[in-house]
C-alpha cells in the first residue's frame, strides 16, 4: 500500500477543458489547492448548515489572498433539498452579491452541495468557473469528478441538470475524519463500484482492505480514491457526454435510483441504494448468463462487510417488481420506454444491455426484503 506523504495528482483529460484532482492531506488550507481558479476574482462557497461550521471559514481564510471578496452561502442539509428552490437560493446569492462572468464558484460540501453548486454555475451568466471541495467520500471518489451537475424531479433524481466541468478538484482526506460512518459506508459503496465495471485487482484490493477503509486509514483511503479517481478519469476522458462507455459508471444506479425515488429522496443514502442496486445488477448479469453463480454473493458479502444494504426496499407491497420497472422507465439511459442495465460480462468489464421484464421481475423478487 502507498504511504502517504505528498500530494497525489490525477488529470482528468479535456482538452481545454482539462483539470487536475489534488488527493492528500491538509489541502484545504492551503492556498496552492485553488491556484486555477482567476486571482483577483470573487468567491461565493457554497456548503451546507452541517459542513460550514467544520470547514467554511478555513476555505474562506485559504481563498483570501486569491480572490477580491470571498461570500458563503448555506444551504439546507439533505437530498430532500436537491430541488429548484434551493439551486434558487444559489442564485439569489450570486445576484445580491453582483457576482460577474468572473467569479468562482466553490462547492464544498458532498454530492448534493457539489451537484448543486455545479449546475448553478452552469447556469448563471451560462456558465461561471467552479471549484469542487468534496468532503464526503463519496463525493471524492465520485460526484465532483466528471462534470455532471443536477437537481431532482420528483419524478426522477437527477432529472435535471447539466455537464459543467471543474477547475479543479481538492480532495483533502482529513475533512473525512469528521463524517458519520454511516455515511463513510455510503462512499464505499461507489469505491466497490469501480472494481466490477474496471479493475478486478481493485476488488482484491479493496476485500484485503476494507477494514482499513472504514475503520479511515489514511494510507489505504489514499489508494482508494486515488484509484477510484484514475478509473473514472480514465472513463470520462473518453466518453464526457455518456454517449456510450461513461454508462458503465452507473452500475447498481439503475436499481438505485428506483429505490431512492420510490422510497422518497434521502430514506436511504444514494450508496446505499446504489449497494443494493449492485447486488440486483450483478443478479440480473448472472440471470443473463454473463457471470457465474459465485459473483452476486461476492459482491453482496463485501457489501456487507462495507456495512452497506445488499437487499433492496420494497417499494410496492402488491407489485413491487412493477413499481422498481415504473420507476426505472424514467433512467436516463432507458430509450423509448425500454429500461438499459448495466451488467457485469466479465470481471473487470461492464456493458449496457436491455433485459426481458419477466426476468428482472424474477431478480426483483428474489434480491427485495419482504
Ligand atoms: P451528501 O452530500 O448528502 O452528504 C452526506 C452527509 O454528510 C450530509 O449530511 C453532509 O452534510 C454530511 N457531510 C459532508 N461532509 C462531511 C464531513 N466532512 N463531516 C461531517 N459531515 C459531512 O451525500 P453524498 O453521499 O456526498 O452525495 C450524494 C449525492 O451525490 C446524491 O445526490 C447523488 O445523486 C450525487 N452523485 C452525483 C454524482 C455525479 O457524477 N455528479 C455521482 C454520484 C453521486
Ligand atoms: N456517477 C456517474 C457518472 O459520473 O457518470
């Protein structure tokens, strides 16, 4: 395993577009973190009413000899506030502030503040620079990388939103000390993600590790998200608009979501449903005959170990399998009402694929708690 004693860099390669994630400790204080953003610009940071008093006002400090005034903003805590009045508040600040073409976004926060923040800085003036500060796990090996931004529906999480790219992406691993181990389990759940679709050694890694995980060895969460951002860079470097590969990412997402937006928005968190949602994926691969009988049950007992759900909710107590493909119309990658999945078709590697309802009412039925 890596010793930690520098900052580790990935690039994420966009042409113009391109930005790095800085991954080590003690970056949020320091100024170096945020060299892309424009020096003499304004700041508005973005967080929420749980991780600004943690963190705000030492990225205030960090950010004051870079820009001309440094604003924050705090918004509500929860999924349940992904929605079009608090993206609102967003811009109510950056137009009370007069906040130009120029100024800079900072989200600080996890995927809901990242997400959040991202789309408002897609949307005001059409587009101003953001910087992402994810302090959620989930939010550093994921959410802020990659440029997709949103809001939910009612009908649907993530319907809205928007691909804006980062300037940069600081990922300092202390701010995780202070997150909930329940929520630490949640971004493990997208950490396991990136063995199935993209590295089987990672997956080795990571059963030999995940004691060290939770239990926050800096060491083996450095090689965690470092991995988990090389992967994901690697998939979004080819394919940003998800004409294709960048699917893959939303393994387990399908099912997921379906139980995030059946149960109501931040019932469970979106790893968890995303954990559950692996197992049903995985399932559903087997039923395909893509992967043998052993890899669902590997997965769900490292699930388990990450201290994640493996069964899903029941959603519907008559239909239940009825209300999951309801709901799973409304996936982003479904096409004229047919649902895609993504599958395991060997290890290491992930395709998108269509399956018979009968069979993924069978898989529904077999993986739900009753
Ligand atoms: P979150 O943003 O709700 O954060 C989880 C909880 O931890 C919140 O209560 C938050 O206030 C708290 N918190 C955050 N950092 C903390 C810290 N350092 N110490 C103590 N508490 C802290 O949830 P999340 O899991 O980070 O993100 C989930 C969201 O990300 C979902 O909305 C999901 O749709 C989105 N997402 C987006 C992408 C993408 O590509 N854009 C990818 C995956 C997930
Ligand atoms: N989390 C899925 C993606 O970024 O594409």
């Amino acid at each position: 395993m890596p010793v930690i004693s520098q900052v580790q860099q990935v690039q994420i390669a966009l042409g113009e577009r391109s930005y790095p994630i800085r991954i080590g400790g003690g970056l949020l204080d320091d100024p170096a973190s945020y060299r892309e953003a424009p020096a003499g610009s304004d700041a508005l940071i973005v967080s929420n009413e749980t991780v600004a008093p943690l963190y705000a006002a030492r990225l205030s400090q960090a950010l004051a000899a870079r820009h001309r005034q440094v604003h924050r903003l705090d918004l509500p805590d929860g999924e349940e506030h992904k929605t079009w009045q608090t993206l609102n508040r967003i811009f109510d600040a950056l137009l009370g502030h007069g906040a130009d073409r120029k100024t800079v976004l900072y989200a600080l926060g996890g995927g809901v503040v990242g997400d959040m923040t991202g789309f408002a800085a897609a949307c005001y003036m059409r587009g101003v620079p953001f910087i992402q500060v994810p302090t959620t796990l989930l939010a550093q090996v994921d959410s802020s990388v990659g440029g997709k931004t949103a809001i939910n529906h009612p009908l649907g999480k993530n319907m809205i939103g928007a691909f804006h790219q980062p300037l940069a992406v600081v990922c300092d691993l202390d701010v995780l000390d202070t997150l909930p181990a329940r929520e630490l389990s949640a971004g493990l759940a997208e950490v396991i993600k990136y063995g199935p679709i993209a590295d089987p050694d990672f997956l080795d890694w990571i059963e030999v590790h995940i004691e060290a995980l939770r239990a926050r060895d800096p060491a083996a969460l450095a090689h965690a998200v470092r991995r988990s951002c090389e992967i994901k860079a690697a998939v979004v470097g080819q394919d940003e608009r998800e004409a294709g590969l960048r699917a893959i990412l939303n393994f387990g997402h399908t099912f997921g979501h379906a139980i995030e937006a059946g149960l109501g928005y931040g019932a469970w968190l979106h790893g968890e449903a995303v954990a559950a949602g692996m197992v049903m994926a995985a399932e559903l691969s087997h039923a395909l005959g893509l992967v043998d009988a052993g890899f669902a049950p590997r997965l769900a007992a490292l699930l388990e170990r990450a201290g994640l759900p493996t069964r899903g909710a029941v959603l519907d107590a008559q239909d239940n399998p009825g209300r999951y493909l309801a709901l799973m119309r409304h996936d982003k990658k479904a096409e004229q009402g047919e649902i895609r999945f993504v599958v395991i078709d060997r290890p290491g590697h992930a395709a998108v694929r269509a399956a018979p309802d009968a069979l993924v009412r069978d898989v529904i039925e077999r993986c739900c708690t009753r």
